[in-house]
C-alpha cells in the first residue's frame, strides 16, 4: 500500500506508522501503536539480559571424603559431569579428617582416580594444591 494509505490508516485507527525496515525497497512499516511497541522491546531486553546472566558459569564445589565408597565416587562423578555439561566450573575438594592428614599420597591417588575418570569431559585448571585440611583442583568443560 502507499505511504498516505498506510497514514490515512493509522489516523483513523489512533495508532502510529512505525518505520520497521528502512533498508528494504519498498522500506517495511508496521501499524501499531508506539507506546505498547516500545514497552514490548523494553519487556524483550530485560528477558535477554536475565537469560545473559543465567548462562554465566557458576563455581560448583564437590566435596569428597577419602573413605568413600566405589558407588558413592560414581554417583558424585556423574554429579560433576552435569554440572561441566551445564557449563560450570568444579572445584573438587577432598577432605581430610583427623589422622587422615599423615596420608596425603591417598587423597593424591583419589583426585587421579577422579581426574582420569573425567579426563574425556574436563580440562584441568592449575594443579592440585593444599589448602588447610583440603586439597582441591579446578576443572572446567572442554
């Protein structure tokens, strides 16, 4: 339709001729009304900014004990392997309770265990450290 078709349209209507594309041959133009278009666009970005904010990777921590058991590891390396697949980092902490501390080389041998557990999934950050009664690694996906 003609540009003083499509005026003549919006006027009687009471809504504005918004210019949509004006790159295009003929340029594109909507009949609508501009104040509800533009508290729609403001709606739109608001939902894509919380959405933006949401994708960020979280730090997941997993905390395992140096008794643990075969099944309770498998189900907590299952746990890790959600949360690199949702695009969070893992700090894995194992833990050292009471005389459990003169046995380092146990806990060193159970992150391994773990590390090679998910070495087809995990990027190692950094190497493995101390930290009071905990030693931890970071991974992330690949």
């Amino acid at each position: 339709m003609s540009s003083r078709e499509a005026q003549l349209l919006a006027k009687e209507q009471g809504v504005d001729l918004v210019e949509i594309a004006a790159n295009a041959n003929p340029p594109v133009v909507k009949v609508i009304d501009w104040g509800k278009y533009q508290y729609q666009k403001m709606k739109e970005e608001a939902k894509n900014r919380k959405k933006a904010r949401e994708k960020q990777s979280e730090l997941k921590q997993m905390k395992i004990g140096l008794k643990i058991s075969d099944n309770d590891l498998n189900i907590k390396i299952r746990k890790i392997r959600g949360f690199l697949e949702d695009g969070d980092h893992v700090k894995i902490l194992i833990v050292f309770r009471g005389r459990e501390m003169a046995h380092k080389e146990i806990g060193e041998q159970l992150l391994n265990r773990i590390l090679d557990e998910l070495k087809d999934d995990a990027i190692v950050d950094g190497k493995s450290q101390f930290n009071g009664r905990n030693l931890s690694v970071g991974i992330r996906r690949k």
